[in-house]
C-alpha cells in the first residue's frame, strides 16, 4: 500500500480529530487543552515528547537512529479572537474565539503524518520531530521560545503547510526565496493641549499633525522605497477625541510596516520617528514613537521547495504545484529557517461547492476538509524526501 492510500484511509479519523479541536479553540499561550490533546496522540504513536516548550508547545520526536539528524515539521496551536460566523455544526464553542487561520487543520495534518510516520514499513529510518508551536498569532511569537527551548537541536531541515484558500483543494504552492512580509507594529503618540472647537488657536491641536502624519506615512513607500522593492505602510487605529466640540489633548496612531528586507525595516523606524517629528514641527505638540519588531521575512531553501515540488509531482495524481506571489502576511516560522535550510508550502482548500473560499482570519473562514489527507501524505513523504 503506499503512503498517499494510507493517508486516504486516515480521513475519516483527521475529520473528527480536527473538528474536535475545531469546536475549541484556545488563544495564544493559553493553548493547554489543545496541547494535552495532541501529546496524548502523539505519545500512542511512539514519539517521546517534551511537553510546556515555549508556552504549551510540544517537542515530539521519532528517533529511529540515535545520532541521525531530524527532520523538523512545525504546526501552531493557537485561534483568533474573532466570532466564528461559518455556519459550520461543529463552529466554535468558545465566544470569541475561533480557528479562521487553518491552525486546526495544520495539527490535524501533522498529527495524520506522525502516524504515517509512526509505522515502521513507511519509515524505517529517517529521524523526525514534530512541533506544535503555541502562539504563532501574537509577535514576537511562540517560534523563538520552542527554538531557546532546543528544538533546532540536530535538525537538518524543517517544512510547515499553511491552508491557502485561493488554491484549488488538491494543488500546492511555494517559492524560492523572500515569500512572507517582516511584520513590525508602530504606535504614535502626537501629544499637544486641547480645548475648545470654536477657539483653535489657544490650542496645540494633535488631530492635524496626525492627519499630516498618517499623509507622511505614505511616502515611506512611495518615495523612499525603490519602486522595485515591495513594501507596505498601513495605519489601522485612529484614537483621539470623545466628543465633536472639544480638540482632544492627544491622538494615538496604531498601524504595521511590511518589507522583506530586513535593511528596509531599520530603515521604516528611523523614517516613522522623523515623518512624525517633522509634522510636529511648529505646532507646539511632540510625537512619541514606539516600534515593536514582529517577524523576520520567511526566506525558503530554493532546493527545499524544489524538493516540496518533486514530492507533489510524484504523490499527487490530482496535484499541481504553482510558484505563487510574495505574501504580504508574516510567519514566525521564519525564525525556524533563519536556522536551518526548508520551506512553507500552501496547501489549496478552494472549493465553492463546499464554500471555501472567504479568505483568511474571515468570521466566515471555511476549511475543504479534503486537504487534511493530503497534506498529512505531504508531511511523511517530504520528511522521508519521497522514499518509503
């Protein structure tokens, strides 16, 4: 039997395992249930585990050659707060949280490749380790605390699926190289005195150097970045004023940076402080600017994703493996290849028949459950670099 009809077999079992999880999502660093869950599973097929890493994540390892390098597979662990609005039975049943992101389907997924794994005619030899990470949501995100926890230790190389719902069910995509986005958040303080609407000019008014600033913002991308490097600047939050008669004391501004060279997000701080300085500049207010590091850009191994291409080509009858775009989401398992060589690889879960196809972090996110066998088979026969 090879490894993609037993990977078939396993469907039914990955359905209920990810709607069990599904119906109970856990945030970020709060992820316990989940964890106990999964070591338990785990635990059964044979690998030894090293429960509470970085959070509640699990370091599981299959150690069938002691002194053999791993292969490391990685799924996350955590839920949104968002209300679930899919119309699914099994929708969550905790309030305000919910798996819009697919981290149900990539536990289920690494879950259905430990048990290939796991029997001994599939992999007679090959080292694996798997990781379920807590709080790949919330930067800087739980990657770095499993990594200070040890589990780069003696890996060779290291995968991870994401669920892509703009890829056909059945069909793959990655590329060599920058893929995903270096996130960082900036908050700005523009701090002036308010008072009276009607009487501006006894006031230092921080909602025009705001409005000037947020224009300001703009050029970072538009001016000062190459027309040939990608990048983004967005502000998100907008906070100043209670009522339409009072100039407040002070605006709050919230907002992200993507780029996907690290000399550019050096750069996208020191740019911010002086765009909000130079807005504040003859008005009598003052900016206080904070920048928070996120993630990394996600950088493949282009022999890693030649090597995801060639597993797809050769499990897959119905599979088809694209080179998609740059992302302009962010992944901490970008900390896992700054480490060693590997690659993500979205898997495809568009099917309108089904009604997958509102996009990520949607209320109305919907999973093609026909990708959980697949991407269970992609997990074993990357690990095993397609032998048996």
């Amino acid at each position: 039997m090879s490894l993609v009809e037993r990977a078939k077999g396993l469907q039914e079992r990955l359905v209920e395992c990810r709607r069990n999880l599904h119906r109970r999502p856990e945030p970020s660093y709060k992820e316990e249930k989940t964890s106990a869950f999964l070591a338990e599973k785990v635990k059964k097929l044979g690998f030894q585990v090293r429960a509470r890493q970085g959070g509640w994540g699990l370091i599981a390892d299959l150690e069938r050659q002691s002194g053999r390098p791993f292969v490391l597979l990685r799924a996350d662990m955590d839920s949104l707060p968002i209300v679930e609005d899919s119309g699914e039975p099994f929708s969550s049943e905790v309030p305000g949280q919910a798996h819009l992101c697919g981290h149900d389907s990539h536990c289920t997924m690494a879950l259905g490749a430990a048990e290939l794994l796991a029997q001994p005619e599939v992999n007679p030899e090959r080292n694996v380790r798997i990781v379920f990470q807590s709080a790949e949501e919330i930067p800087p995100g739980g990657a770095l605390e499993l990594i200070r926890s040890g589990c780069m230790e003696n890996v060779e190389r290291a995968y991870a699926l994401h669920v892509d719902p703009t890829l056909p069910t059945g069909s793959f995509g990655s590329r060599p190289g920058r893929m995903m986005a270096a996130i960082n958040e900036f908050q700005i303080t523009i701090q002036g005195s308010g008072g009276h609407a009607g009487y501006p000019h006894l006031t230092r008014d921080p909602v025009v150097v705001a409005a000037r600033t947020i224009l300001g913002l703009q050029e970072i991308v538009s001016r000062f970045l190459s027309p040939f490097e990608p990048g983004v600047v967005s502000v998100c939050q907008v906070e100043g004023g209670h009522t339409f008669n009072v100039i407040p004391d002070s605006v709050y501004l919230c907002g992200t940076t993507r780029f996907y060279n690290t000399a550019w997000v050096d750069k996208a701080r020191i740019a911010i402080e002086e765009i909000a300085d130079g807005a504040c500049a003859g008005t009598g207010c003052s900016a206080k600017v904070v920048f928070k590091e996120g993630y990394p850009p996600l950088v493949n191994a282009e022999e890693e994703v030649n090597r995801a291409r060639r597993v797809v080509e050769t499990r897959f009858a119905d599979g088809s493996f694209e080179e998609v775009g740059l992302q302009g989401a962010g992944e901490d398992f970008a900390r896992y290849l700054e480490q060693v060589p590997g690659a993500m690889v979205f898997i495809g879960i568009r099917n309108e028949e089904k009604g997958s196809t509102h996009f990520l972090h949607s209320p109305h996110f919907r999973l093609d459950e026909e990708c959980l066998w697949r991407g269970a088979a992609f997990l074993a026969s990357v690990a095993l670099d397609g032998g048996e």
